[in-house]
C-alpha cells in the first residue's frame, strides 16, 4: 500500500478516534450528571479501553503479514552454487557455524537475563512517556470540544517532535533554513485558526456578548483552559517517546512489523496495569454505562474504525520513511478536524474568510513539508 494512504488512514482514524470519544463523554445523561468521581471514573474506563486495543495488534499483523512481518525472506544456499563442490563446502561451513553456536550462547546467557532487564526498563519508560499524553487527551476532550483538544495538542506534539528529531540527529541537516520558514508558517496558519475560532462560535450563536462588559459570554472559559493547558503539557511527552522508539525499535531494516507490534502490544499492556489503581474510582462509571449498549458501540467503532488503523499506518509509515515525515501528520489532523466539523455539523458552524485564509497556509505548508521529509528508506 503507498504511504499516501497509510497517511489518510491514520488522519482518518485520529479525527474517528477523537469524534467517538468527545461523543462518549459529552452524552446527555453525563451532563446531567454532577458527580466528579463518574466523569474521572469514565476518563479512566476510556483510557484503558483504548490500551486494550494495543493487545490486539500482534495478532493483527501476524494475520496479515505473517510472523515474519514483512520482511523477504532469503535462500539457504548461495546463489550460483550449482555444483557439488559448492553445495559440500557450503554445507561444512554451516555445520562448523552450528557447532560453534552453542558454546558461544552458553557464554552469553548472563548477558542475555540483562538485555531482559533492559528490555524490560524500555517498556515501561515508554509506557510512562505515552500514558500521560493519553490520560491528558482524554481528559482534555471531556471537558472542551474536539476541535480545540485537537487543535492543542497535534500542536504541541508537532512542535516538540520537530524539535527533538532534530536536536537528537534523526533528520537530515538540508535546508534547515528553508523548513523552519515553513514549520513558522504553519504554525502562524494555527494561530489564525485559533484566533477566529471564537469569532466563528460568536456568529454560530455558540457564544453571546456581556452588554455590560462588551466582552465574550463563555460560561466554559475556564475549563477550555485547564484542558488547553492540560493537554498541551501532556502532549509533550510525545516528543521523548518518538525519540525513543525510533532508536530502540525503529533502528534497522530488518526489525518487523510483528516484532514492532509486539512491543507496542507490551506497552499497551503495561500501560493497562498501571491504570489498575485507578479502578477502584470505576464503580458509579461502569455501573452507569453497563446497560448503555450505544455507549459500547461507539467505544467498539473508536477502537476498531480508529485507534487501531492510526496505530497501524503510523507504524508503517515510519518504516517506510524518515521519522520527521511522520510530523506531517499532526497538521494533517487539524485540517482535516476542521473539515469534518464543516461536513457534518454545518448548522453549528460559521465559517470567515481569515479561517479559510488560515486553513490554506496551514494546507500549503503541510504539503510542503510532505515534499520535503518524504524520503523512502533503503
């Protein structure tokens, strides 16, 4: 499959991923209820739901790949060798080669029990770096639209990913100029977005003015900004893990996609333990929605039609191409968010000229940007 795709499908999945649960936690019967200890539990319920669906992704691959993942495989014997001569002397070589292995692998056992404890250290490092962004998101959409939980932390993530790829050596140093110049740009395409988006809620009738102050009537200021803040911090974590993972399980060629999804599938699962202590706060949540079976649908299309695909063509696409490639996508979520909110909620949304004007840069530079990260590795 081209990597445009994989590109498509992980934006799609991400926006499926973020509508299902802005819907899951903005219900009516939420709203109405004022209890904290539900609305927490809930956040929690999603979170591990959606770390649930990590377990998944080994099976996954090896149905479609196989547990070779997709790399070729090759033949024993050496190409040209028709004659006996050759097909004797390669034979020697591989039973001297056997031999030798077992006194070699018995000398390195100790060896190989520390790799576990490193191994091990990797996994929950990235577990730590990824359940806090996580925790965040979904806090963040419980408490502000999907839109500016979007808008805020595909940011925050573009910016620290960007930063850190290049200060750890994982870009190429061309151009540096030239991709800075266009990195401002978008991110001047952003603000613009987000500085007539109240302007656009005004006219949306989302908004009203205060006669006595003249100044913007928001009765939920205060909570878009703690889930401004909370999922802009939250989301910089992102930033160590990618570095991470791409040096630890991305560094070769010859790392599968099986073997890719496993490690994801540990962390997943290692991030589902962590949430453990949290369960007991689950009680009034799990009793409120065990016999919603709409809440379960929605939940099964977030993690089937969403988490999953994105998940899938992320990892293939930083297989394919260069790390910083995979920035692309976060302005990619924004444009298309914003999109989908034109499509499907058109009665609720007003649309100015500086929003479009701020959608366009934002378009041109991310496909600028696309252009020039897009590099197939060898």
């Amino acid at each position: 499959m081209a990597t445009g795709i994989y590109w498509f499908v992980a934006v799609f999945g991400y926006i499926v991923q973020t509508k299902c649960l802005s819907i899951l936690q903005t219900r009516d019967g939420l709203e109405d209820n004022d209890d904290e200890k539900t609305h927490q539990g809930l956040m929690v319920l999603l979170t591990f739901i959606y770390f649930s669906s990590w377990v998944l992704l080994k099976p996954i691959s090896v149905f479609f790949h196989g547990e070779g993942g997709d790399v070729k495989s090759y033949l024993a014997v050496p190409l040209g060798s028709t004659t006996d001569v050759e097909l004797q002397s390669f034979s020697e070589e591989h039973e001297n080669t056997a031999a030798t292995a077992a006194p070699v692998g018995a000398a390195v056992s100790p060896g190989g029990r520390k790799f576990t404890v490193k191994y091990v250290a990797k996994l929950l490092t990235l577990s730590v770096l990824l359940l806090i962004p996580m925790l965040s998101y979904t806090m963040a959409i419980s408490m502000s639209p999907a839109f500016d939980v979007s808008l805020i932390q595909n940011t925050s993530i573009f910016e620290i990913t960007s930063l850190l790829y290049g200060v750890c050596g994982l870009t190429k140093r061309r151009n540096l100029l030239r991709n800075f110049v266009v990195m401002m740009a978008a991110l001047f395409g952003i603000l613009i977005v987000s500085y007539t988006k109240a302007t656009c809620d005004l006219l949306a009738g989302k908004l009203s003015i205060n006669e006595s102050t003249g100044e913007l009537n928001d009765p939920f200021l205060f909570d878009r900004l703690k889930s401004a803040l909370l999922c802009g911090l939250g989301a910089l974590t992102i930033g160590p893990f990618a570095v991470l993972w791409n040096k630890w399980f991305n560094n070769s060629k010859n790392i599968t996609l099986t073997e890719q999804c496993s490690h994801l599938s540990k962390i997943g699962f290692t991030c589902m333990i962590c949430l453990l202590p949290l369960f007991p706060s689950l009680k009034d949540a799990i009793s409120f929605v065990y016999k919603d079976q709409a809440f379960w649908g929605i939940a099964i299309s977030s993690t089937l039609l969403g988490s999953l695909p994105a998940v899938l063509s992320l990892l293939q696409i930083n297989r394919r191409t260069n790390a910083e490639y995979a920035t692309t996508i976060n302005l990619g979520n924004i444009i298309f968010m914003g999109i989908s909110d034109w499509i499907f909620e058109p009665k609720q949304t007003t649309i100015i000229r500086w929003e479009v004007i701020g959608y366009v840069i934002l378009s041109l530079c991310c496909i600028i940007l696309s252009m020039v990260y897009y590099n197939k590795k060898n």
